[in-house]
C-alpha cells in the first residue's frame, strides 16, 4: 500500500462518525431507542415518558407553522449547496432530531443550544455520566461567544490591557481563517444517526476545521507566550494549562456530536501553523493599532475587505454572521485601543519595570475588579441592545425586507452581516474605549 493510499485511510478512518458514536458511549451518551419498539411494549408510558421533553418543541414547531413562520429544523432553510464536481456536502446537513426517550430509568438531557435563526434544538439523549456531561458543556462554551464577552474585556479591564488586545489579534485571525477555510473545503458535520447531537447551534456551518478547536488551542498558547517573561509566574503553570484547555475544547466538540477526530486535529495542527506564521507580528499590529495616525480608518477597510472577501465563498449560512461578529469585535477593540492610546486613558508599563510582579489580592484589590466586570458589562449589554434595535430594522428598511419576525428577517444575509458588523462593532469600541473612561470618571481605573 503505497503512502498516499494510508494517508486516504487514515483520514477515512479518522473522519469516521463510528468513531464519534463510540466515543460518546463510552461517556455514557446514547442515542434514543426507537419510538416504535418503545411504543410497542407499552404505548402510554412511552407518552409519559415523551411528554415532558419533547411536547414543548412540537408544540413550538406547530405554532410556527401554523403562524407562516420559519419552518422547523427539517427544511432546507439556508442550507449552502453542495460544492460544484461531488467535492463536498450541503452545509448543515440536516441530519434529523430524534425526540423518542428511552427507559425512564436512565438519565436524560435535554436541548443544550438553540440555534437563533433556524430554531433547530439538539436531539434529547440519554446521558449516564452527568459529571462528564455538565464538564463538556463547559468545555464548549469555551468557544462561545457567552466566554468571549467576558474574557477578553477582563484581560483589558483588570489583567493586562496589552495582553489582552494581542489574544484578541490572534483570536480574530484564527477564527476567521478557520471559517474561510470551512466554506472552502466544505466537509459535512458527523452523520446522525449514528452520531447524537447534543448541540445544533452551529450545525448550519461546514465542519472542517473545527474552530473551537483551533480558539481553543489559539487562546491558552497565546496567553503563556504573551505573558510568560512578561508577568513572574513558573512556566509550569502554563505547561499543564495549555494541554488541560485545548483537550477539554476539542473533546467537548467530539462529546457534542458536532465534530469528528479529523476536524479537532485539523483544527490543533491548523492553529499551530498560524501562529508560527503570525505571532512574530502580533507585536507590530498592536503598535500600529495604537499609534499610526490613519490606523482607524485602515483597520476598518482592512476588516470590511476581509469580509467581503469571506462572504463570496459560499451562500449565506451562520457562518457568515459569526464571520462578520468576529470581524467587527476586532475592529472596534483595535479602534478602541487607538483612541484610548491618544487620551491616555490606559498606560502600558513601560519595558525597563518588566517583569510585572504579581499582585497580592487584597480586599480591595477584587472588590474593583467585580465592580468594573459589572460596570462594564452592564454599559456593554445595554449598547448591543441598542445597537441591535437600531441596526435590524434599519437594514431591513434599506433592502425593502419584512421586519415583523426578527428571527426571520436576520435569516437575510442583508441583515445579519450589518447587523453583527456594526452592534459587535461597537461592542468592542465600548470594551477599549468608553468603558476605560467610565472607569477613569468614577475613579475605579
């Protein structure tokens, strides 16, 4: 056998939704037993046992189809064609939600995730080994926006505000070039059945890389290279956490049923091959962020090219909004920064006092920094809200399109991509700019 034909086996094998399905019920994931074999031994305590589930999300879906809303999970609703030749599969592949339970004996799960705009919910599961359960549903969130909200403003906000603006320049260009690279090569999420899908929220997308795998190798290698020398900590410390995060990101993704072995390890050596290529420049696109008289106005068209570029691979699918959300963050942080640099509202330490040392926490010490977490996080809620009552109906004006559903008009590329550029736009702006003064005007700098 020659070495391209092991490699093609290889990547078979390992590309496997078997595979996925084993590792599943080995952490005691199992798929529903049929609907009729369970109706067949007796028919209402398979009711019974249904009810409580699933009556709701069908009570749901005949609402909405009853209503002339978006149809349920099962339509074809902004599903990317097939690339053109057989070199791929329909983006989010609907591959079917069962909602037939199991022995009452056992534990159950139910939807983890709902998917915003298509409304499809993850399949309900039998689940025997809760703690395993509810430390992957950690570990997936780790690469969610719900953890990026909070993570990168508290770097900026009580860490190292340096430190924090570098992870936020590798993470969006690990992330974006992880989305291209899905809609170019175009590969399925795991067949289900045998697969159970646990969660749904990002099913519509293609699935090779997976992102959260490479956000969740990007974030703890960045973080010890950024920091080690600069803050005084033992580099053992980052040895065991760097392993410990990227494991429980990428093992989350396969224990969700949403990625395959492949994709995870795709998305690790991927992310490997960034940074080797970019972090040596992560230094200089900082500096020129905060200093560079035009910088503004480059890294907006820079950001809004690079979208445009990404949004002609394929047709619309959530991918493009989380493309153009990853996009806008970056563009407001780093315009945030630039603006922040010019008043002198955060000061980096200068190099001469390297190593920082760290700081005993005091009483005070933490009582600031929960009070500018939720300070600041409150200012930054109430202007996405602002930003989202603003920017929906406002598209939906401009490109003549309904906007009595929400959900349903942001399933119009027209709408969602301002919308998420703009809001999350602004949102980044808000963490590196207004918050710091919000800070520095009450005195909690």
């Amino acid at each position: 056998m020659s070495l391209r034909q092991r490699l093609v086996q290889l990547v078979g094998s390992l590309q496997d939704p078997q595979k996925v399905a084993r590792f599943q019920r080995l952490c005691g994931v199992e798929a529903p037993v049929s609907r009729t074999a369970t109706a067949a031994a007796d028919p209402r305590e398979d009711e019974k046992a249904e009810a409580p589930l699933a009556g709701e999300s069908r009570r749901r879906e005949r609402q909405l189809g009853a209503s002339g809303g978006p149809p349920p999970p099962e339509s074809d609703r902004n599903q990317c064609p097939a690339k053109p030749g057989g070199g791929g599969a329909p983006n989010g592949v609907r591959n079917g939600r069962a909602t037939e339970l199991g022995p009452a004996s056992q534990r159950r799960a139910g939807v983890l995730r709902r998917n915003s705009l298509t409304g499809e919910e993850g399949q309900l599961a039998h689940v025997s080994n809760m703690p395993l359960y509810y430390l992957f549903c950690f570990g997936t969130e780790l690469g969610n926006e719900l953890f990026y909200i909070l993570f990168f403003p508290f770097w900026i906000w009580n860490l190292d505000a340096l430190v924090g603006r570098r992870l936020v320049v590798i993470w969006v260009l690990a992330m974006y070039l992880g989305q291209c690279t899905k809609d170019i090569i175009r590969w399925p999420r795991p067949a289900s059945p045998p697969v159970v899908k646990l969660e749904v929220f990002y099913n519509s997308e293609y699935s090779m890389p997976s992102t959260h795998a490479m956000s969740g190798t990007a974030i703890p290698i960045s973080m010890i290279l950024l920091t080690y020398g600069r803050w005084q900590y033992p580099l053992i410390y980052g040895l065991i956490l760097i392993p410990c995060w990227c494991s429980l990101v990428c093992l989350s993704r396969i224990y969700m049923g949403m990625h395959s072995i492949l994709d995870v390890i795709a998305g690790f050596v991927y992310t490997i091959l960034i940074l080797a290529i970019f972090y040596p420049f992560v230094d200089l696109i900082d500096n020129f962020n905060q200093t560079h008289k035009y910088a503004p106005l480059i890294i907006i068209g820079l950001h809004l090219a690079l979208g445009i570029f990404s949004f002609t691979l394929d047709t619309w699918s959530t991918s493009r909004g989380d493309t153009a959300e990853i996009l806008g963050s970056g563009a407001g942080i780093a315009c945030g920064s630039h603006f922040t640099y010019k008043m002198g509202l955060i000061l980096d330490p200068p190099l001469d006092i390297l190593p920082l040392p760290r700081h005993p926490i005091s009483v005070t010490l933490f009582g600031k920094a929960i009070l500018r977490i939720l300070v600041g996080m409150l200012f930054v809620l109430v202007v996405r809200d602002i930003m989202k009552r603003i920017t929906i109906p406002l598209a939906c004006k401009i490109f003549n399109i309904p906007c009595d559903d929400v959900r349903k008009a942001r399933q119009h590329m027209e709408v969602e991509l301002p919308y998420r550029y703009l809001t999350y736009g602004m949102v980044g702006f808000s963490i590196t700019f207004f918050v710091p003064y919000i800070f520095f005007f009450i005195g909690i700098s």
